[in-house]
C-alpha cells in the first residue's frame, strides 16, 4: 500500500496521495480493455482513484476520489472537506461541492445545499454559509458560489450523483 502523487512518487508524510496497491492478489488487467489497464496499473502498482493520507501512528483516512478533485489556479482541492463541513450547519441536511469551469482559473469551486427547509432558500443564506464556511476552512477550499436545490440527485444506494450537478451548473447559461 502506498500514497502516490501524479508522478507515481510516495507523498510526504500526512500529505494526500492516491490510494496504491501491489501484491499477489491484485489484478492484472482488464479483459480487452489494453488502455484502462495501463492507466489503472500504472507504475506496477494498481491505482485505486482514492485519495487519502496517513496519520503520524500511520492510520489511513480516506478523503475522496480523486476524479472529484478539484484543480483551481494550480491548487488540488479535496472537495469532501467542504462538504464535510457544510452537513454541521443546523440549516444543512445535504451538501455537494465540485469543481466547474472557470477562464481564470481552470476550475472553480461549486457549493449545492440540500437544506432542512428549502424555503429558507435565498442570496442571503448563500452568502451566510460562505461566510460561515470561511470561518472553518481555508478560503481555497471554499465554495465561491452556492445554490439550492430541493434534493440533490442520489443513486438508489444513496450515493451522491455528483456527475448530474457538475453537468448542470458547467453548462453554460444563454445569453439574454
């Protein structure tokens, strides 16, 4: 088991990094299927597409995948963190953060609130949970924006379907 950076490199201690496994019982590929294999074996190790990081007793904690990382102004951010977060607020019953396009930026941050009483949907709560966001997290890792919607989108074994929210809110907005 190891934590890999981009490189296929160890990562520093407490640094996140690629969840990598190697051994006797790990596959060796993808029937037919010649290009996922050299992306998922790559470096001889299988890479899992977690992310997580080692603690100084050496306990892994897994912090998310790393195809709903973010990359905005050169910076990876994890967006689990700000969800985590998000889900403490009493007025918060569900939370998705992801990265959308920006020209600037690359990728900007994205907030999506499920809240306890969606009409209490408002600027003016957006803007509450900005500033309470950045009162507990670096602003990096912070939405930039946040928006409501009565239920975010769940498969039927109750994961969060980011992919439908990050198509809907990259779309770009007609002109008018």
């Amino acid at each position: 088991l190891a934590l890999l950076d981009d490189q296929n490199q160890p990562v520093k201690a407490s640094e996140a990094g690629e969840i990598c496994v190697r051994g006797p019982l790990v596959m060796d590929g993808y029937h037919g299927l010649p290009e996922a294999t050299a992306e998922t074996l790559a470096g001889g190790w299988l890479h899992t597409g977690d992310v997580g990081r080692f603690d100084e007793d050496g306990f892994l904690y897994l912090s998310d995948r790393k195809a709903y990382m973010i990359i905005s102004g050169g910076v990876n951010i994890y967006p689990q963190e700000a969800e985590n977060m998000l889900v403490t607020h009493p007025k918060v019953m569900d939370a998705a953060v992801f990265g959308i396009p920006d020209d600037d930026m690359g990728q900007s941050v994205k907030g999506v609130i499920q809240l306890v009483d969606p009409a209490e949907a408002s600027d003016d709560l957006a803007e509450e949970l900005l500033v309470w966001l950045r009162d507990r997290l670096a602003h990096y890792k912070c939405p930039r924006t946040i928006s409501f919607e009565t239920q975010l989108p769940r498969t039927d074994t109750g994961k969060l379907y980011k992919q439908e929210l990050i198509t809907r809110y990259s779309a770009p907005t007609p002109a008018g």
